[in-house]
C-alpha cells in the first residue's frame, strides 16, 4: 500500500490508511476518496529553489534533461542541488530518482520539495545506494502548498565504512509524509538521521524513519525536533531495529517537541527492536511547552514577549540546524526555520 | 525614584505582601532583610511583573509613572534590572547574543540606534575583563551548565552591560564565596551613581559589609517593621528576626 501505487494504478484502494500500523497517524486511504487527473507536463521555467541553481529538477513527476539517475563515480565528490516542483493545480504525480555513489565518494545533495499551485497529490522516490567507505549528505527541505498530499521516501542501503548525515526540514502540507528506510550493515558505517518539523495552521507533517543494522559496530544517531502551533500536527515515528548478531551497535535517538497551543498535537512514537545482546541503544522523547520562567527572565531583560518566545524557539531547533555539515546549507536551513517562527 | 504605596500583593489568594510602603530616592542604596517567608522574593518579583503575583491593593510608581501598569520588558527599558537569586539557564542561546538581543531591544523601545557587532563585543570584552569573567564563557548559552558563582557573576556582567537606573539584587550573595563575592561587590558598588537607585534583598548582614546601604529596612510578614542606618543590619545579625516576627503577628 502505497502512495506511488495508487497513483500509478488510478486505484484508491492501494492508499495506506489507518488499518496499516505505520500509517494510522497519516491516514491517506481516509482522506482521498478520488485521485486528482494526472499532472500535465509543464515546460516553462522555475526560478531557483531555496539553495539556488539546480543540477536536477523534476517538475510534476518528470526529470528534466536527458539524465536518468544520479551516480558519483568512485573516488569524486559532488555537491547536487535536487529539486521536487509540483506545478499544476489540483493532479497528481509520481517521480522516481536513482542516486548511486560509488566507493569512496562525497555527495552533498540539496533536495527542496517546493509547491508552485495548490491542492496537489505527489509522491516521490529515491532509492540511494551508499558505496564502501562513501558519504552522503542530504539535507531535505520542503515549502508545500497547504492543500497538498506528499510523500516522500528514502531507501537507502549502506556499503561498509560508509557514511549518511541527513537533515529534514518539514514545512507541513494538508498531509505530508517524510520517510526514509536504511539498511545498516555495521563494519565502520555511521548514519546521522536528524529532522525538524515546524508547523502552523492546519499543517500536518510525519516524520518516519526504519533504521536496520545488520552487521556489527554500526552507528546510528537520530535527533528530531518539533514546533507545532494553531492546529498542527506533527507526527514521529522512528524504529531502530538491531537485528541478532550485530553487536556493538551504537544507536540513539531523541524526539523532542514544542506544543505551542491547546489545539495543536504531537504523536510520537519512538521504538528500539533490539535482537542483539552487546549493544548501547537509548531514546529520549519528550513533549511540552516553552519553560514560563525563562521566557519571563528574557523578558525581564528588555526583550518584548513575542521575540521571546522566539528566541527560545529558534535555539530549541537551532540544535538540529547547527550539526548540518555543509555550510550554505546550513546557511538555507536556519533562513528557512527562522522564516517560519518569525510570522 | 520608586515609591511603593501600601502594596498589597496575593498568590493564589494568599496575601503575601500586606501594606507594604517604601520611598526609594534617586542615588541612594536600601536594603531590604527579612526571615525567610517575609515576601522579599515577591516585592522583588511583582516589581519586575512576574506573572502569577496578583495586586489586591497599592501602588507602585518609577519617577511618578505607574508601574505596574507596564509589561516585564517595558518596566526594563523604563530602568528596571532584577538580579534573579536562581539565574535561569538558557539552553541554545549563547550569553552574547542574548545580551545583545536584550540590549537592541531596549534602545529600539526607547527609540535609540542598535548597538552595531563590533562596538558590542568592545564594551562586553571590556566589561567582562572588570568582572574577571574570561571572555570565552559569553560565546556559551547562557548559564547553562555555569556554576552558582558563575551564574551571579553573569547576572552582575548582565546589569553592567546594559546600565539600568532601578537595580534589584535578590540574594546576590547566595552562592558566593568569599572572592567571588567580592568582585560582584565591586561590580555592583562601580554603578552607585546619583542618578542611580538600589534595592539589596538579602537575608544576611554580610553582603552589607561590601555593599554599604545607606538604609536598612525589616520586611516581616509582608509589611516594612523597622528602617534604619547600616547599624540596624548589624543589630539583625546579632539578635535574629525574632523581635520583628513578633511584632509583625
């Protein structure tokens, strides 16, 4: 049951909904009882997304250019700014892109996900194959339209050695899912799987991720965190799974999240399924509202309650902006945060 | 400069401050001593506009304007600096910006021009260098992970910086050792100024011995008992608040 499916077939019935665990909390098969027409190709140009020119740009499902996948060959190091549009109003759409990063590359790919119309339906794809002793670095941003339905996923299979530092940065749409799956294999390979999620209004925005180490010594460290005001929703799921035999698996990961109104709501659900007996797993989650007596000692120094609490809220994410490697990425992702708690 | 008028002052309609009255001229220093209980923590807090601290009569002026009509932060661009006797941590916001954030919303409130990056860090090296503060502590989040010490040195740093006219030193003492309190008495005794005013909160006589009131007033049961010269704090370091308790029931 998937999203890419039920655009491919037309059929409804191929939506994940409630009755699938991972899904309860992003109930697709509920929400749409017809699929909008498929999207139109669109020729015309995009202006730059939020990281600038891009190298890739897929608009309503279609990769523009005559390239079909995205390699790094062995030993090279690339930066590629890779961008998601969604154009047409009202239709629906589904990409796929193959990134494959030979032994020994860097890759630092800029992914932006960006609405240019309303009410949309798009699925996207990337099935990313991290060769012996690579490193990729991809940093996820999204601007979708409010009445959109997104899903993004990553698959992602790690060689020895190798390296994953990925950031996601979710705006929230009418529903918007984020995932990413990787295969672990242990033997030196290190995964970084952070994420933010700030969200307004009616704003939905689930943030899932299945971390599967196979093989011994691997290292996982996830930190997601969460702003959610008005009535937002903001949706964790994070699993790290330590299958038997692969000791010295060092794995954590934290979830921590801002309610900043009555109406607004965070589910989360943390879970280690541990099958090894040698291994250093820990989680932390917590939900709540900004500390009262901080915000009163800031404002006690001159600064009005508004900035306040945007301070407070800025540095609350900050932590998850500041261990971006990539300096303008970095650079693009705290504009991006501070756009969304400045209003 | 602060005038308090038969304040009286409930949390959760349990009165705490029952008539309190205290003039306060520009330039001069007053202590306020207390047993523990006495309200001194919420004359200092409902001054600042704490919320939760409800006004149930009196009232409270800074140079004639009513105060407690004003949010916390306007009371703080009017002048206003609370010393806090347990400095909050703030955890992603180094000292540096926090204070220069704090200090441009000041001006901009009062309709002066930003402090600019380099003039700010300027006044912080030199003003941290008097405190002994190293310099390197501001660029961390503030108080986070500071000792007590350290946490009073940062709320002294704090006042010098942004050069308030009412300062309120709630037990700044606690904490401190015998070094430590010294160079925050000399921090505090550095802004004594004619046009300047302080409030010294604290349940010792010690701190009196750096920084010399020039009054001395007994805060028992919610009410002002007795005010006198410096030599009162030493009679109440003598004798204990047990006279005054009783007075005060």
């Amino acid at each position: 049951m998937t999203l890419s499916a039920a655009i491919r077939t037309g059929d409804v019935a191929q939506l994940p909904g409630k009755r699938d665990e991972d899904w309860r909390w992003t109930d697709l098969r509920g929400l749409i009882r017809v699929l909008p027409p498929p999207s139109p190709e669109v020729s015309g140009e995009v202006d730059d997304g939020p990281f600038g020119p891009a190298e890739l740009t897929i608009v309503n499902g279609r990769l523009r250019g005559d390239t079909a996948a995205l390699v790094v060959p062995a030993g090279e190091t690339r930066t590629v700014r890779l961008r998601f549009v969604s154009a047409s109003e009202a239709t629906s759409h589904g990409a796929h892109l193959a990134v494959e990063l030979g032994e020994g590359a860097r890759l630092t790919l800029l992914e932006s996900h960006e609405g240019r119309a309303a009410d949309y339906v798009a699925d996207a794809v990337l099935t990313i194959g991290v060769g012996k002793d690579a490193a990729l670095e991809r940093i996820v941003l999204t601007n979708d339209d409010p009445g959109a339905v997104t899903v993004s996923t990553a698959i992602v299979t790690l060689g020895y050695g190798a390296r994953l530092s990925q950031t996601v940065l979710a705006g929230g749409a009418k529903r918007q899912r984020i995932e990413t799956r990787v295969e672990h294999p242990g033997h030196g390979a290190q995964v970084r799987l952070d994420g933010a999620y700030l969200l307004a209004a009616q704003r939905h925005a689930d943030l899932t991720s299945v971390v599967t180490h196979d093989g011994v010594g691997g290292v996982t460290d996830q930190l997601a965190k969460g702003v959610v005001r008005d009535q937002a929703r903001g949706v964790f799921q994070g699993r790290i799974v330590v299958a038997e035999g692969a000791d010295k698996t060092d794995g954590r990961m934290g979830h921590h999240a801002l309610i900043l109104s009555d109406r607004a709501e965070v589910d989360a659900k943390p879970e280690l399924e541990i099958y090894a007996d040698d291994v250093a797993c820990a989680h932390g989650n917590t939900v709540g509202a900004l500390d009262e007596d901080a915000l009163f000692y800031i404002r006690q120094r001159g600064v009005p309650e508004p900035e306040a609490r945007a301070l407070l809220t800025e540095a609350f994410v900050g932590e998850v902006v500041e261990r971006i490697e990539h300096e303008g990425a970095r650079e693009a992702a705290a504009a991006w945060v501070a756009a969304r708690l400045g209003g | 400069m602060l005038s308090i008028n038969n304040l009286h002052v409930s949390i959760e309609d349990k009165p705490i401050l029952r008539g309190l009255s205290l003039e306060l001229p520009a330039g001069e220093v007053h202590a306020i001593m207390g047993p523990n209980g006495a309200g001194k923590s919420t004359l200092s807090y409902v001054l600042t506009g704490r919320e939760g601290y409800e006004v149930t009569d009196g009232t409270v002026t800074l140079d004639g304007e009513d105060l407690l009509a004003l949010e916390p932060n306007e009371r703080a661009t009017k002048g206003l600096f609370l010393s806090f006797q347990y400095p909050l941590e703030i955890p992603g916001v180094p000292a540096m910006h926090f204070l220069r954030t704090a200090m441009n919303a000041q001006r901009k409130a009062r309709g002066e021009p930003e402090v600019g990056a380099g003039e700010f860090i300027k006044l912080a090296r030199e003003t941290a260098a008097a405190l002994k503060i190293d310099f390197d502590m501001l660029k961390r989040a503030l108080n986070v992970g500071f000792s007590g010490g350290e946490k009073k040195r940062m709320e002294i740093f704090q006042m010098a910086m942004l050069q308030p006219r009412l300062l309120i030193l709630d037990e700044t003492d606690s904490g401190l050792d015998i070094d430590a309190l010294r160079i925050v008495a000399d921090g505090v005794n550095a802004m004594r100024s004619p046009e300047r005013s302080m409030l010294v909160i604290t349940h010792y006589q010690r701190l009196l011995d750096y920084i010399r009131p020039d009054k001395v007033h007994v805060l028992s049961a919610g009410r002002i008992v007795a005010t006198g010269g410096p030599e009162l704090a030493l009679e109440l370091e003598r004798e204990g608040y047990e006279k005054y308790e009783r007075a005060a029931a």
